[in-house]
C-alpha cells in the first residue's frame, strides 16, 4: 500500500512539472494504432484546474450564507444593546418625578391622619371580577420572552376562573393580542406598545383602566409584566395594580438598572434606592383644596408613572432577551460554518486525490 502511494506521488509529479524533458513528443502504441504526443507552449505554460464537484459547491454557497447570517445576528444584538440604553436613560430621566410624587402622597395622607375611607383607588371592594392587564412585546426574535408571559397570563386566567371570579383582559402588545384574539378570550381593551414607550401611550392605558375601575365594572387589576432581572434572566411578576395601597406607595423603594461594558461584554449594574421621605407640611398650612381632592388628582399621576415604568422595564427585558437569542444565533452560526469548512476541504480533498488517480491511471495506460 505504501508503495503504491509514493508510486502515485511520484507519477503526479512527474506529470505537473514544467521541464522541457517532461513534454516531449513521443509515441505510443495501443494496440493497433499509434497516439502521438506533441510538446508545445499550451502544455508548459497550463496550470493544473480542480473541478470540483456539485456538493462542494453546495459546501461552498452554504457557508457564505451562513457567514452573512452571523453578520446579521450580530448587527440585531448590537442594535438591542443601543435600545437597552435608551430604555436605561429613560427610567433614570422619570425618576425624580416619581420621587417629588411619592414624597408628596406621604405627606398628605400623614396630614390626613392615615383616613382614606373617601378616596375610591385606595378602598378594598368585595372582589367579584378582576381585570388582567398583560404587557408582552410587538416583535419576535427574542427567546422565550412572549411565550413566557403567555403562559404566565393563561395560567392567572385559569386560576381565576377556578376561584369563581369574572375575568376580562386588557392586551398590550401585538404578540399578546393576536395569540388571546385567536382563542377567543374576553377582550376588554388593545394596545400596542414600541420599543420606546412614551407618556402619551402610558396616559391612553392608564385612562381605560382607571374608568374600568371608578365605573365599577370590575373590582380589582392585576397587572402582568416581564421584571427585568440581568441580560441573560427576566422574570414573569404579578402585582396588583388597583386599588392601591397607601402603605405600599409611601414605603416602597426603587432600583434602577445602568447597562456597561467589561472587557467587550455586555454588564448590568443594579441600584437599590430607598423610598422617598415624605414631604412635611406644616400644621398651619392652609390648603386651597381639600387634601382628599388633592390624593384623589395625585393617584392618576402615580398610575400613568407606574405603567410608564413597567412598559420601559418589559422593553428592556425583551431587548436583553433579544440580544442573548441573538448571541446565540452567532455562537450556532460560527459553529456551523466551521463544521461546514471541514466538510469543504475534505470534498475538496476527495476531488483532488480523484484527480491524481486518474492521472496515474492514465499513465500507466499508455505504457
């Protein structure tokens, strides 16, 4: 076998090189008739030419779409990380307004002695219908973002249900709307929400759900919504949003999130912020409207900012987890195409080793 080999070698050798020796014309017999072998400038001067075969061009073509297709994952991760800034410095530009709101509520309700038996959102009802208000994102490429939250919502629904409550339900984001209108689920209301959540579309949600509640058609909303954990977790959290609890607005704390770079990677710092000190009026103070009236025009606001935030905390979840799906797709994309440039060159070894042994066969045909 070895010596078949070196044999092979030796004769692809001699017939690649380009000494004058190596064409010239000779004769040789075949039988019956004789082939002459001519030596010309065609023969020195040509190059040697692999054809290669229909599955390494196949090879060939897959592999440059799967290049282009790691450029295109990385570009997408990139542009979420771009978004997940925005949506940071969002949060942090809301955060003194939130502040200056919770000091003013404890305040108040300080100066009101801690009575609120005359303000409708801070008053418990009889719990016979309950309204679900689910938030999930517009677009997919992001993981198990969507069908989390899905099946989070599904989940509380059927709960309910159990429980012999009335549930209806109030959808923000396409995903949502369109996999819930399918199966026929009790609709109230639809939204939908972008990757850059605003004051005005928090308003428009706030609205519906504060006359939902203050018409007495449904009697306590739970809100559904992703809770930005880190870059490679986000967790599906239910709270109540209406009626709300004067302790809880008061006392309740804060953290925010600031995205940073470490050595080319992608890091989420969290900060814990401690509740706002209620703001002190003094015992003179002369108030133009009652401080009732004042709470009652105050919780509207802390509704539209609460919304606001949990809409800027959802989007960020669904950007990290679009940037970890992305990520992964240029992992896999990088590993099929190395397994693919070794499935190439062995194609491309084959057709060569095919060639040099039709040369040697050829070679020791005519002698």
């Amino acid at each position: 076998m070895k010596l078949l080999c070196f044999a092979s070698l030796l004769a692809s050798a001699t017939a690649f090189t380009t000494s004058g020796a190596a064409f010239t014309s000779q004769c040789y017999s075949v039988g019956d008739r004789s082939v002459q072998v001519t030596d010309g400038a065609a023969h020195r001067t040509r190059r040697a030419t692999i054809v290669m075969d229909g599955k390494a061009n196949a090879i060939r073509d897959r592999i440059k779409t799967v290049n282009n297709t790691k450029k295109i994952t990385m570009a997408m991760k990139l542009v979420a990380a771009a978004k997940v800034r925005r949506a940071q410095d969002a949060v942090v530009a809301t955060r003194p307004f939130s502040e200056t709101l919770q000091s003013v509520f404890g305040g108040l309700i300080g100066r009101m002695g801690g009575d609120t038996a005359d303000i409708p959102l801070l008053t418990q009802r009889e719990v016979k219908k309950v309204t679900i208000c689910v938030i999930t994102g517009d677009r997919g490429l992001c993981g198990g973002y969507n069908s989390f939250m899905i099946k989070k919502a599904e989940a509380r629904y059927k709960e309910l249900l159990a429980a012999g409550l009335d549930v209806d339900m109030v959808l923000i984001g396409k995903k949502a709307i369109t996999y819930f209108n399918r199966r026929g689920y009790p609709i109230r209301a639809t939204f939908e929400c972008g990757q850059n959540p605003t004051s005005k579309e928090a308003l428009a949600i706030s609205e519906e759900l504060l006359n939902t509640y203050l018409s007495g058609e449904t009697d306590t909303i739970e809100l559904l919504y992703t809770k930005f954990v880190s870059l490679i977790a986000s967790a599906p959290a239910v709270r109540t949003l209406v009626p709300f609890s004067a302790s809880e607005i008061s006392q309740k704390g804060d953290e925010v999130f600031s995205l940073t770079s470490s050595s080319g990677d992608f890091e989420v710092e969290r900060t814990e912020l401690d509740a706002a000190e209620p703001q002190e009026f003094p015992n003179d103070m002369i108030f133009e409207q009652d401080p009732t009236q004042i709470v009652n025009s105050i919780l509207p606001l802390y509704l539209n900012g609460q919304i606001l935030r949990t809409l800027q905390e959802s989007v960020a979840s669904e950007l990290a987890a679009r940037m970890q799906s992305m990520q992964s797709a240029s992992d896999n994309a990088g590993a099929l195409a190395k397994d693919l440039s070794m499935q190439y060159n062995r194609a491309r070894q084959a057709a060569v080793t095919q060639e040099i042994l039709e040369i040697v066969s050829g070679a020791i045909a005519v002698e």
